[in-house]
C-alpha cells in the first residue's frame, strides 16, 4: 500500500490522504520515509558544524566524521533490528538480512553504531580525552534533532503508533484500512515532542555545563526516559521474552547515564569548592612572600645606606688627618 489515510479529529484535522512515494526515476521509487530521514541527517550535522564552532571543532574534522558516522549508524540500525528478530523467520539468505528498503530498523542500533564511528575517528586523528567528549557533546544534541525530524517518516508511512484508544481522546490518530478508521496513540508524535523539549533545555544549558561529555550523558538520559514510557504504548516492540526490549535499554539508559551525571556533577563541584577554599590561603602565602621580598629588599637598602654612610665617615676622617699632618709638617 503506497498511501496512508490519517486523521486528528481531536484536533480538527480531517481524513488527509498521504502518499508514500515522493517521487520516482524511472522505476525506482523515492519514500518520503527516506526523504525525511535524510532530512534529519542533514539538520543534525548542520548544528554539529555550528556548534562545533564553538568546542574547538573544525569543519573538515566534522565532515570526517559524518562520512563513517551515517554509515555505521545505517549498519548498526539494521543490524540491530536484525538481531533482535532473528527467531521470527524473517531471514532465508543474506539479501533478506540487509534489505533495509523493506523496513526494519531500530534507533538504540543506529545510536551504537554512530558513537563506535566516533571513537574510530577520533582515534584515527589522536583526539585527546577531553576533545573526544567535546565530539559527543556536540554530536548528541543533532542526533536528538534528527530523531525530532526523523519520527515523522513513520507518520508518513503510517506505523510506530501507539494501542487504540477511546474515539474521545483529544490527541487520537484515525487511521483508516478500507471503509473503517481505527483511533490509535501517536507514539510517533509523542516521541518527536520529547525531543523537541529535550532540544530546547539540552542547548539552554549547553554553555553551563560543568564537565565535557555531560551533554551527551543529558542526551541518553532524557530520551530513555520518554522512551522507557512512549514503547510501553507501541504495538510493534521487539521483545526479548516478556520484556520490550526499547524499554529496557531505555530505563537502562537513564538510570546509568543519571547517575553518572550526578557523580560527576558533584565531583565537579567538589573541586570547585576546593579551588574556592584553598584560594585564600594560596593569595595569603602569596603576600607573605610579597612582603618578605619587600623587607629583604628594605634591609639590602638599608645596609647600603650604612656602608656608604660608614665609607664617608672614613673618607672625610683620612682627608681631616691628611690637613692635620700638613700643619705639623
């Protein structure tokens, strides 16, 4: 089916027909799923080389980056989704594994792979600890951008949506099979108002991070919370025995990047506190030093005073007994 037939009554949006085709050459056919990822690729490395402006990031460096990134978040997206389906015969030959224009990917995948291309490049051009977190804390913030653009390629296609819901609910989804409309949760918009919020504070606060590597430690954190309650409405989860496994990764996500953000926050102030405490003691011996300087430079001036004033005395003595010698003579 090339069309999606949705509807927001709730919000006054009536049946609207989508294509899913945005257009074709020759006999291949361009998706507006593929279409609006694209999209939101391309966004995300836009405020990568903005922002990496002002980490100390060059453009050339960034475009590096990007070259393997997309590649591997693509590889680590499917292969994912692959290894968590593997027990529901979906693949008979090596062509149904990486057929990825058949559908079939999953984020957590595309997050893994994207990050293990940042380490490799920034290994490759000797990236020092410190730079390597400032490439994550830039990079996480346009991924959540590409996630925010990304979900409305599931709009299009009229998937990732959430249970049925009561034909009241003021945020309902219709979508329509047929001559019968079904009112479904849309996870997907849920999931990109997420973000977008997540966005907004993430680069709020961007300048008043306390530690390199807290943004993208913020970036985990906030979207495996929505998603730990989003994938619990969702109709199409991967499941690991009972377990979703999106909801899983995604209270893991939150819970380990949490706390590592809150250690390294008050670690972070620790020292600050311990800079604050020790300063006036340092700025003291400081002045001590000052000051002893001052006294010995004092006395060194004092004691030349003395010599020259005793080698005076002497000189006007002998020239007093020089005139005393001459009378007698």
């Amino acid at each position: 089916m090339d069309t999606t037939i949705v509807s927001f009554p709730g919000l006054g949006i009536g049946e609207k027909v989508i294509n899913q085709v945005a257009f074709s050459i020759g006999s291949i056919e361009v998706r507006w799923y593929g279409v609006i990822i694209t999209l939101g690729m391309i966004l995300g490395f836009l405020y990568a080389v903005w922002r990496g402006k002002f980490e100390g990031v060059s453009f050339d460096d960034l475009v590096d980056f990007a070259l393997l990134t997309i590649v591997l978040a693509i590889v680590g997206a499917r292969a994912y989704y692959v290894l968590t389906t593997l027990g529901q015969g979906y693949y008979q030959s090596f062509l149904d594994v990486i057929a990825i224009w058949e559908g079939g990917i999953a984020i957590y995948g595309g997050i893994i792979g994207g990050a293990a291309a940042l380490l490799i490049v920034c290994r490759l051009k000797k990236y020092s600890k410190s730079k390597v977190l400032k490439v994550f804390d830039i990079v996480a913030p346009g991924v959540m951008l590409g996630q925010i653009v990304g979900r409305w390629g599931n709009f299009v296609n009229g998937e990732a949506h959430g249970i049925e819901t009561a034909e009241n609910f003021f945020l309902r989804m219709g979508l329509t099979y047929g001559t019968r409309t079904y009112f479904y949760h849309p996870t997907f918009l849920y999931e990109s108002l997420w973000n977008l919020l997540g966005f907004v504070l993430i680069n709020i606060f961007y300048k008043k991070k306390k530690f390199d590597g807290q943004v993208m430690l913020a970036y985990l954190a906030w979207y495996g919370l929505g998603r730990m309650f989003i994938e619990g409405l969702r109709t199409d989860s991967l499941y690991i025995g009972v377990f979703r496994i999106s909801q899983v990764v995604g209270f893991l996500c939150f819970a380990i990047c949490t706390t590592l953000m809150i250690y390294l926050l008050v670690r972070s102030r620790r020292a600050t506190l311990d800079t604050e405490d020790y300063a006036p003691v340092y700025e003291g011996l400081r002045r001590g030093v000052r000051r002893s300087a001052a006294k010995e430079e004092a006395l060194r001036e004092g004691a030349a005073d003395i010599e020259a004033m005793i080698a005076h005395a002497e000189e006007t003595q002998a020239k007093k007994e020089n005139e005393e010698y001459g009378e007698a003579d």
